[in-house]
C-alpha cells in the first residue's frame, strides 16, 4: 500500500514582548502558542481498506461516484512539488482554525477552546463559474441544466437544501450555513465525437481537444463531459497547477438531469466543490484511524451509498451519512457541517490558495 505521511509534531510559536519600561508591563506576551500538529496528514488513500467493506452497500448499477483520490495521486506522480505546496496549505489551515479555537487542540482530531476568532475568513464569498461543456450532440447539456446547477450550489452552500429538515437532533447543531454564492460567469461549448475522457484531466487541455481554464485564480471552472467508467466527477484539491484548476463532472450528473437517476439531482457538483475547497471524503478514505481532518464529523471506515437508515454505525458511532462528502443518492445528502466551513472559509484569507475570490 502506498502512503506519504508528514510528521510535524507539535509546532509551536510563541512571541512574547521584550520589557516595556515605559509602561512598566515585562514579558507581555503577544500571541498564544499555536500548536500545529500534521502527524495524521496523508495524501494518499487507503483503497484495499475501505472499498472492500463497501462494496456490499452499493447500487446494483455501480457508479464510481468520485475519483478525486485517485486524481490527486496522479497529479502527485507527475508534479514532485505538489505534496510539499498541499501540506503548506494543510498546515496554514490547521493553523488558522487552531487560532479560532483560542489556540488550544488539534483541529484535525478534535481539542476547542473559546478565543478571539482567528484568520478564518468569515464575510459572504462570491465565486463566479464559467462552464466548459464537451458534448457528443450539440445541446445534450441544456441551459436549464446550467441554470438548475448553479441554483443547487446556491442551495446547498447557503443551506437551503430541504432536506436538511432530517437531520438527525445529534447533529442538529453541527449544520452550517457557509454563506457562497455562485454566479454564472460564462459557457463555453463545443461538440467532440470522443467516447470517454478519462480521468488524468484531457478535457481541459486544448491540444487534446479540451478547454483550458478561464482565470482559475478568480473563477471556477466547472467541466461538463463524459467521463467514462460510471465516473460521475472529480475535482482538484486546492495547490494544483492553474491549468488543471476545477471541477469535472459526468454529463447526466450535470444540474437536474432525469438521465442521473439517483445521482441526477445536482449533488456530484456540490461534493466535488467540497473537494476544490479542500473537504476530504468523511470517511477519510481508511480505516477508523484515518481522519478528514474535521473535529465535528464522526469517524468511519467506509463510505455510504444509496440512503442508509439513521443510525448506521462504524468506528463505534453513527456515520453523517448525509454529509454532502460521502457516497449517498443526491436526495439523501444535505449538509456541510461548521468544522468543513472554517476548512473551506481557511483557504480565503490574505496568501491563501483562494484569495483571489474575496480580494
């Protein structure tokens, strides 16, 4: 099996004043200690672990709902400094939600603590979407479906999903609000007679007949096409190449699309921005001693499908099934909890890999 893991135990700063004799205050200090600890951070997935225990659970019709894992490792192979820019950007965002928390616990594996808030960006963020559609007919991919896409994402990332309405009171409070709001930027569009695209990111190269990314730094590119492999969609962790920068996603999971079943309701895109904005799966992609590096969401060793029963229990607790990072249908997946938005609302803040979208 193949890991990388980078072990920082325990970093601590701590700025403390030289003596002041005009104020007569010695030794004042001026920032807590922040303890920064990246020995669980993994870049690379536990496949053999979990995959064998969920298969049992999937649809008689299998759909690889997402290979952003599978992605990211190649990307990993093909770019040596990749896994040195995502443990910065891991290590910036530990960081930060450490420092909201009054700097006090591991934001990745629990600890709290009052405080001041720290760097998370907490105002409303915008973020334009230029859609780039690869269709083997012209109109397969219609403006009802761009239009009902963005209309979901506005949903789900403002909470305004119904059916958030079930969840569960053990997690009723853990629901969050994370206050984006996605406008439709552009729409490029043009026909290929390409049956598949694959998953090592053809479509956004113009040279394989793709589209390149529109100013990735200050937009989301969303691809539309046909993947192959019952794939319904990836996406590019944030600390990729800009030209690689977005989302991909299957063209019957595209907005509300009869063609989807299931997984036509919109949802593909809503887990995968998850992804563009650093969310792991919920299940961490291992056993239970591997962690989405979230303090509010339950531990498990697999991922769900279909619409599961509450409580369904691994790892000694019940699964948030529907977390909009796990495997469920479209209709049984309806919140982002707080911990996931101080992990996406990280990447925002002045350096961070998406300031472009707020400064």
């Amino acid at each position: 099996m193949k890991k990388v893991f980078f072990a920082l135990a325990l970093l601590g700063v701590v700025l403390v004043a030289c003596d002041d004799e005009a104020s007569g205050v010695e030794n004042e200090p001026i920032a807590q200690e922040e303890l920064v600890d990246m020995s669980d951070f993994s870049l690379y997935v536990e496949a053999d672990d979990f995959d064998s225990k969920s298969t049992s659970s999937k649809s008689a019709s299998v759909f690889e709902k997402c290979v952003a894992m599978k992605n990211l490792e190649y990307r990993l192979e093909k770019n040596k400094g990749l896994a040195k820019k995502m443990y910065d950007i891991e290590y910036a965002t530990r960081k930060a939600i450490a420092l909201k928390k009054g700097g006090q616990g591991k934001p990745g594996n629990g600890g709290g603590g009052g405080g001041e808030t720290g760097p998370i960006y907490e105002g409303a963020i915008t973020i334009p979407v230029v859609v780039n559609i690869i269709e083997k007919n012209a109109g397969q991919v219609t403006t009802a479906h761009i239009n009902s896409q963005i209309a979901i994402l506005n949903d789900d990332f403002n909470n305004n999903n119904s059916g958030t309405s079930g969840v569960p009171s053990a997690f009723a409070n853990l629901v969050a609000d994370v206050n984006v709001t996605f406008t439709l930027a552009g729409v490029n569009r043009k026909t290929s007679s390409k049956a598949s695209w694959g998953t090592n990111d053809a479509m956004k190269d113009p040279s394989q007949g793709g589209w390149a990314p529109t100013d990735p730094a200050n937009t989301l590119n969303l691809w539309v096409c046909e993947i192959g492999g019952g794939i319904l969609g990836y996406a590019q962790f944030p600390g990729g190449a800009p030209e690689t920068d977005g989302v991909v996603i299957g063209t019957d999971f595209f907005g509300e699309n009869s063609a989807g079943g299931i997984y036509g309701h919109g949802r593909t895109a809503t887990h995968e921005v998850g992804h563009w904005l650093n969310l792991r799966h919920i299940w961490g992609d291992g056993r239970c001693n591997r962690d989405d590096f979230v303090a509010d969401t339950p531990k498990s060793d697999r991922a769900n499908y279909n619409c599961p029963t509450y409580p369904t229990t691994h790892c000694r607790s019940a699964d948030m099934t529907m977390n909009y990072m796990d495997y469920v249908q479209d209709d049984c997946m309806y919140m982002f909890t707080t911990g996931q938005n101080d992990r996406m609302r990280a990447l925002f803040v002045a350096g961070g890999p998406r300031a472009g979208f707020v400064n």
